[in-house]
C-alpha cells in the first residue's frame, strides 16, 4: 500500500513536472506562428524563452526554501494552479506583453513545482528503492522535453498555435487531483526563517543577469542598458553572498555550498544540462532556417535528441545504486561532450547523419546528467529529505 501510494505521488508530482518541461520545449517550435500572429518580429519572440527563464531563475531558490518551511505539498498544489491558470491566460493572449507576463508567471510555477516535486519523491519512496525512483522522476522531465517539439509541430499543422497552452489546463487538473488524493506533506526537519532581504537580493541580481545576457543578442555593444543590467547584477550577487555570510537564517548557507554532494550535483548540472537549454533554443533555429526543413521534420529530429533524455535517467539511476556512483558522473560527460564536439562539425548542409548521431549522444549526456544531479544531490542533501 505504501510503495502504491509512493507510486501514484511520483505519477501525480511527474505529470506537473513534465508539463514544465513541456512548456519550454514546445515554445521553440511555435514562435514563427506566434510572430505571425501577433505581428512581432522573431527577434522580440525570444523574450519568450527568457521571460520563463527569469521566474524560473531567479523564484527557484527562494520557492524551494519556502516549500521547505511550509510544507512542499501545498506549494506543489498551488504552483499546479497557478501554471494552470497562466497557460489558460496566455493561450487567449492577443498582445505580446500579456504573453511575456503569462511566460513569467510560467516561469515562477516551474521554479515553485520542481524543488517541491523532487523532494516530495525523495520522501515517499524508501532509501533502498530512492535512486530508481528518481532516475525514473528525472526520465519523466526528459519525457517533457521529448514531447515538446513533436506536439508542437502537430498542433501546427492541424490547429492554432494557442493550443500549445491551453493542452496544459486538463493535464494539470489530473496532476491535481492525483497529488490531492494521494501525496502527504513533508517539510524540512529543521526550523526554517524566511530571509527575506536575501530574497529580494538572489532575485534582482538573477533577473538582472537573465535580462542583461537576452538584451546583448537584440542590441548593438555595448549597449548602455545592458551594461547597467549587468552591473547591477554582479553589485546584487556581491551584496547577496555578503549577506549570506552574516545571516543567521541565510537562504544559501555558505557551508551548504561548499557540502561536496551539493557541490558534486550543482557541477554536474551545470556542465551537462545547461547546454541542452541553449542547443533546446538554437538547434529548430538550424533546422529550420539552415536546411529549410518542415515543422514536422524540425519536431521529429529534435525528438531525436529529447528522447535520450527519457532512456538515460533511468539508465543513469541503475548505474549509480547498483554499479558505481563515480562511473554515473563520468558517462554522462563522456556523452554530453562526444555529442557537443560532433555538432561542431555541422554545416549549412548538415549532414542528416551527423545531426542524427550528435543529436544522440549529447540527449542521452543530458538525461544521464539530469539524472545523476538529481539523484545525487536529493540522496545526500539531508535538508531536502
């Protein structure tokens, strides 16, 4: 009864955790029938992709802290609710400004809903059974991305590009319902304040450097704007680590950072998953206006790479519990890096084949990445668990 329960929560907090994932995946290939739409040129379509980057960047870590204080279950149900009524919103937006601020909204729903989700996976299954069963969580995130292009692209050719939003409203009704039904709340064993003043610091300066990086790709340089983002950026992290440093209740505790799990997941996060966001964005970008592919050719060879990114998790999971947690690490490099040094072979030509093997080995890197981060900070991170 209780591995069913622990079964069913993983199934309700991954539903809501793949829509996350979804969301930005499916953005990429829709923003040529957005533009059109809504008569906004392709390069202010990119505010899209990095209006859900801000909230997520920069409410992730604040959103996580507060999950842990007052329970990860009501803060997973309200960011379900929340993502589902900004999708709603944002498929019925008619100005671009009302989308960015729906994307935004996104963006904070994602930052709420994964820290909760995995931890809440982490309490519900027992330690012996924990790494699978995270392994299986971060495949869930890859399926997400995998269905991404490939629903985006069929909602193209058969439908308006709105549906892309509003497809998440009843899939986040039965996230909801499931997660209701059957997740318990946990909460960190240790007494936990809000820092507030850190807060508001972590989120300027991540706002700022997300801002500063999307405005250096639409303006000449140096661009005085762009230059004072990131100024005020690096002033903000200074300010926030000194902070940090004197706080008795600080949200990011120096001693936390240098922990050698926290550190080890972070780093390979870092270097493996990171660079699937930026190729997530540039590669349909390639395809479509390098080899003058379809929609449905862009969302089927993109598949390719995401759909790693379901198989090695799970793979990944199996390594670490029952092989060796090292050789986990070092195979998701050894992938992420084979498939990045390929693509840099590729040209206005392609060719196909190369796409295809690169597209191969950096997604099953990415998803052993993924996976492995998980895993390996949620095992070890006794705060979460």
């Amino acid at each position: 009864m209780i591995l069913n329960r622990a079964l069913l929560t993983l199934i309700g907090v991954g539903l809501a955790a793949i829509l996350i994932c979804l969301d930005y995946s499916i953005v990429n290939t829709c923003l040529g029938a957005i533009g059109a739409d809504l008569h906004t040129p392709m390069a202010h379509l990119s505010w899209l992709m990095s209006a859900f980057g801000v909230g997520f960047c920069a409410f992730m870590v604040p959103l996580g802290r507060w999950a842990d204080r007052v329970g990860r279950r009501k803060c997973l149900i309200l960011a379900i609710i929340t993502f589902a009524v900004s999708s709603l919103a944002a498929g019925y937006a008619q100005h671009l400004s009302t989308l960015l601020l729906m994307r935004i909204f996104q963006g904070i729903s994602g930052a709420a809903l994964l820290p909760a989700s995995s931890a809440m996976v982490a309490d519900a299954f027992p330690e012996h059974s924990r790494a699978r069963a995270l392994g299986a969580y971060g495949s869930l995130l890859g399926f997400g991305l995998a269905l991404g292009p490939v629903i985006g692209s069929l909602i193209l050719a058969h439908s308006s590009w709105r549906w892309i939003f509003w497809l998440n409203v009843p899939v986040s009704a039965i996230s909801l319902i499931i997660c209701l039904l059957f997740s318990r709340e946990s909460r960190s064993s240790h007494p936990i304040q809000i820092d507030l003043i850190g807060t508001i610091l972590l989120v300027a300066s991540l706002a700022f450097l997300v801002l500063s990086i999307n405005l250096a790709a639409n303006v000449a340089w140096p661009s005085p704007l762009m230059l004072l983002l990131l100024t005020a950026s690096i002033i903000g992290f200074i300010l926030f680590f000194k902070h940090q440093a004197g706080h008795a209740n600080a949200m990011l505790p120096p001693q936390l950072l240098t922990k050698p799990t926290v550190m080890i997941g972070n780093f390979i996060a870092a270097a493996t998953v990171s660079p699937g966001w930026v190729c997530l964005f540039l590669l349909p970008l390639y395809l479509f206006a390098m080899l003058q592919m379809s929609v449905l050719a862009v969302g089927q060879y993109i598949f390719i790479m995401t759909a790693m990114t379901i198989i090695a998790p799970i793979i990944a999971g199996w390594i670490f519990e029952k092989i060796n947690q090292t050789f986990a690490i070092y195979i998701s490099f050894v992938l992420a890096i084979s498939g990045l040094l390929l693509m840099c072979f590729l040209q206005a030509s392609g060719p196909l084949w190369l796409i295809a093997v690169s597209f191969v080995f950096f997604g099953l890197g990415w998803g052993a990445g993924n996976g492995t981060a998980i895993i390996y900070t949620t095992k070890f991170f006794t705060i979460l668990i």
